[in-house]
C-alpha cells in the first residue's frame, strides 16, 4: 500500500473522530437539563436538614398518652384495619406462621420470639418487648423503624386508625397488658413578672426618699 493510500486511510480515521466529538458536544448542549431550584414531591415524616448539603432526617413522631387515648379507642375499627394484616399474620388464638409470624399476644411480647419463625437479622438484633410506643411507631412505617426487616407492609399512616389497632391487637391476648395511668398534666408556665413602674423601688427594697421628705 503506497502513500496516498495510507493518507487516505489515516484521514478516514480521523474524519470520524471528529464527528464524533462534534455530535457528543452537540448532545450534551442541546439536551442539557437544568437542576429544578426545589423538589418535585416531598417526601412526608422527612424534614430538610439544617446546612446546604445535609443529610435528611426522618421526623420522629411523638408516641400517644396511652391512658387516655386506649380508653376511647375503638376496638371495632382496630379489627377492621387487621384485616390488612390477615393475608400475612394469623391473629387467632393458637394460630399460625404465614409470610409472616403469628401476632396473637403480640403486645408485650418479646420481638422476634415466636420459635417457629425465621426472623430478618434486623429483628433480631432489635433487642426488647413490642411496647406500646414501639407498635405505634414500627405500624407507621416497618421499613423506616427495623431498617432490613424482611415486613414489606407499607405501613398505616393515620395516628388514630395505629391506636385502634393496637387497641385490638392489645384484647388478642390470655392477659392483656394493663392500660398505662395518664400522664399528669403538665403545669401552666408562669406568667413573666411585669417591669416596675419607672421611679419604682425593685421588691424588697425601700422607695428612696425625696427631698423634704
């Protein structure tokens, strides 16, 4: 192959290059996309962090006085909302593992202590009972409260549909645990002490004399 040949085939390959760059450069111009200046959607029980850049944190939902919000819930309705949990728990009494364990006595009850059921390791490793704080908290949203837990449930997110069911959940049980006192009533602030008149002595001490006196 002589020379020409050669130039021709090296200008070939270089022809192609830059087309390539050119249509790359061209792409990147024309289909550039703009950064929106706020999100499309908010995520709800998500708060912004503090600080440009920061990591997001999930709100923490402050847990119910049970003393009194059990004694109104409505049990009937809790029934009810289980019947989202039947086609994965068996409620019943001498009941039987499904997709997941069974939940009669669940409150109160060891986590991951039924033995005839495979727990994630996520379960596991959250050591305690299923207090009332922890149900209300875990029903919300599993995923976010037993990070890893095999629970695929979506999660109830009204506070009062939570409450009745754990209500029933609670009944579901050879000895329900008791129903805790309510808390006491937290004390008025006081009201700030109003500023002294202008020429009045501060309490405790005498009002100066004025001449003549």
């Amino acid at each position: 192959m002589d020379s020409f040949e050669w130039n021709k085939v090296m200008g070939g390959v270089l022809g192609s290059v830059l087309l390539i760059l050119v249509l790359r450069v061209g792409s990147e111009v024309l289909f550039e996309v703009e950064e929106p200046a706020k999100p499309g959607y908010e995520v709800e029980g998500v708060e912004e962090a503090a600080g440009a850049g920061g990591p997001a944190a999930p709100a923490v939902e402050k847990a119910p006085d049970w003393g009194t919000v059990l004694a109104s819930a409505s049990v009937d309705n809790g029934k009810t909302i289980a019947g989202r949990c039947a086609q994965c728990h068996d409620i019943s009494k001498g009941g039987v593992n499904k997709i997941g364990p069974e939940l009669y006595g669940v409150v109160g009850r060891p986590r991951a202590s039924n033995p005839g059921f495979s727990y994630s390791s996520a379960m596991k490793a959250k050591e305690g009972n299923w207090t009332l704080d922890d149900l209300f908290h875990f029903l919300k949203s599993p995923a976010s409260y037993v990070p890893g837990t095999k629970m695929s449930f979506a999660g109830i997110r009204g506070e009062k549909d939570r409450i009745d069911l754990i209500a029933y959940l609670r009944t579901e049980s050879d000895s329900p645990v008791p129903i805790p006192a309510p808390l006491p009533a937290a004390a008025p602030e006081a009201a700030p002490a109003a500023a002294p008149a202008a020429g009045a002595a501060p309490a405790g001490e005498a009002a100066p004399k004025t001449p003549g006196q």
